[in-house]
C-alpha cells in the first residue's frame, strides 16, 4: 500500500535562513503547538535542531498521549532537511522541510508522508482521517512560522 501524503506550501516575507532557522527550533516548535501539550521529553529538547540529532516529541494528540521520536537525516542551510521518525505511533513518518527564496519572500513546502501501523484498514484511516488531521495541524503551525518570520524581519 502506498503512504498517504500532503504537501503544504506558505509564502513568509523573511530570509530562508530565518525561515529554515525557526522550522527547527525546538522553543518555536514547542510554543506552536501549545494547543497540544507537546513539549521535547528527549534528546534534543532546545536550541535548534541539527544533522543527525534526534528529538522525542510528548503531546496529546486524538484524545491520547503520544510521544515520537524523529531524527534529523539530510541537512542543507538554508535550502533544505528532512526528519524521520525512528519511533512512535505511525509504521513510518517523515517530513522535508524546503525552503527558496525568491525576491525577498521565502517559499517554504512541507511534505509529509506517513503510514499508521493499522494494515490494510490504516489504508482507509491514513486518507480519510489521519492526513485531514496532520495537515490542519500542520498548516496552524505554519500559520505561527509565518507569522513569527514576518514579525522579525
């Protein structure tokens, strides 16, 4: 079965390097998803995240405790880097970060692709469910990066 998917692209007024510098800020990320209780439990639980590191992740997310734990694997300031999960809830989860700046205006595109661990009926939740979920997530935290970006140019 093939992953489900979403790409999710915002325009920020601000350098890429700020930009890409707070996509991985593990303080902004924290203050973004307030809404969720999530807060980095281990590994690197501050500053900004780098090649190879790794973060556990604790929120409450559908009702349940959950923790994921992602690890930096590609790294290129300020165009680029990919984390992927090495444990937690999902059979597989990972998300490219990619950051172009042209004239002025950062164009940053998430890409997530993900499977749960349910099987053939994960098939049926990941697109009807669970890839809704993630990415009005996502698009809220985006709203925040844009919004914090702009706010410091």
């Amino acid at each position: 079965m093939p992953m489900a998917s979403f790409r999710i692209v915002t325009e920020i007024a601000a350098p890429a390097g700020r930009c890409f510098d707070l996509a991985r800020d593990i303080g902004f990320h924290t203050r973004s998803l307030a809404h969720t209780g999530e807060r980095a439990v281990a590994g690197r639980t501050s500053g900004l995240i780098e090649l190879g590191e790794s973060v556990t992740w604790e929120a409450r997310h559908l009702g349940v405790r959950q923790r994921l734990t992602v690890v930096i694997t590609a790294f290129d300031r300020p165009r680029y880097f990919r984390d992927e999960m090495t444990d937690g809830a999902f059979r597989s989860f990972a998300h490219d970060h990619h950051f172009e700046e042209r004239a002025g205006i950062t164009v940053m595109t998430d890409e997530v692709s993900f499977r749960s661990p349910y099987g053939p009926a994960g098939w049926l939740v990941d697109r009807l469910y669970l890839a809704g979920y993630l990415r009005r997530l996502l698009e809220g935290r985006c709203r925040a990066m844009k919004r914090e970006a702009e706010r410091t140019s």
